[in-house]
C-alpha cells in the first residue's frame, strides 16, 4: 500500500514537472515573439537617434553662440577702419587752423583745396557718391522738396534749388537731398491771387 501511495507521489510529481516544463517553453516563446523583440529594436534605434539629436542641439547653441559673439565684435570695430581715414582729413584740418589766409590766401585756399580731395576720394573709397539734383526730374526717393517756386520758363517738376547735397552708399540712398521744385501754377491760381491782391488793394485805398 505504502508501494503503491509512492508511486503514485511519484507520477503526480512527474506531471508537474512536466506541466512546469510546458510553461517553461511557452514562456521562452512569448519572449521571443518577433513583434516584441522588433519593437525592442526600434526602441533601441529610437533611443540612439534621441541622444544623437541632443548632442547635435548641443552643438548647434554652441556654434550660434561663437557665431554671435563674432557678429558682436564685427559690429563693435566694424567703424574702426573709416574712423581712422577720416582721422587723417581731421589731423589736417588741423594743420589748415595755423595757416596764414591772410599774408598768403593761395596756399592757404590750395590747403583746403587739398583735404577737400582727400575726403573726396574717401567718400569714393567707400562707395558714397553724391546725388545729382539740379536740372533732374524731382524724385522723391531721392530729394526732399521743402520749396516750391512758379517759373513757367521752366519745366514743371524740374528741381531749380539745391540747399542739401545727397548722397548714395552703392545702391542705397544714404541721405536725401534738400531741394526746391519748380511748380506751374494753374490759371485758376493765378486769377486767384490776382484777385486777392485786388482786394488787399482796394482795402488800402479805402
């Protein structure tokens, strides 16, 4: 009896292991799914390309750190070059203050004759050339018109007076000229005026 209770131990012990190792094998399956190990994979990928996105972010804020700070310090001596050119017209401006204008004008007019060459050709240097107005079709891009004058002899818009040169930097208008235009007045303007000075006169003779 006691044989037979053994033995019977003995096979249910057999079919648990056996159970055990069924679940085993059905558990490695499960881990090696291909679904499960793929999405591992494009997790790993994800990880990989995150990080290297940090450290090209990373890079990038340092190279537009370097980027500004060269931009800075362009912008801070950008004048440094021009500034020293037109420290040589002012060193002879200078010099033009002891000149004698009045026992020898020749010298002292071809003095001045000379720093006005000299600031000439570094206005040149740098690409500022002035604007021509005179005689020109006015434009408002390129002159201000604070004066209007009537001269019928003359065509209507064309620029009579200059009171500020103008200049341009390459294709840039740098400053405006400060000119007067010539503007024909209407028949109706001048009987106008005509009129109103009639009147004014009459007024004064009463």
């Amino acid at each position: 009896m006691h044989e037979e209770h053994n033995k019977t131990q003995n096979e249910d012990n057999d079919v648990s292991d056996e159970v055990l190792l069924d679940i085993e094998e059905d558990v490695e399956l499960i881990t090696q799914d291909p679904l499960a190990t793929k999405l591992d994979e494009e997790c790993e990928k994800s990880k990989d390309l995150f990080d290297q996105l940090q450290r090209l972010q990373a890079e990038f804020e340092n190279y537009r750190k370097r980027m500004d700070n060269r931009i800075f310090e362009a912008r801070k001596f950008a004048s440094e070059e021009i500034l020293l050119k037109f420290l040589d017209i002012y060193d002879n401006l200078l010099r033009a203050q002891d000149m004698d204008f009045v026992t020898d004008p020749v010298s002292a007019k071809n003095g001045i004759e000379a720093i006005m060459q000299q600031f000439d050709k570094t206005l040149l240097a740098e690409e500022v050339r002035p604007i021509e107005s005179i005689g020109k079709i006015f434009d408002p891009y390129y002159q201000h018109a604070v004066n209007r004058v009537s001269d019928l002899d003359k065509p209507e818009g064309i620029i009579l007076e200059e009171y500020q040169r103008g200049y341009m930097l390459k294709d840039k208008v740098l400053r405006p000229a400060v000119v007067s235009v010539n503007h024909h007045e209407t028949h109706s303007a001048q009987e106008n005026n005509d009129n109103e000075s009639e009147i004014k006169e009459d007024e004064n003779g009463e």
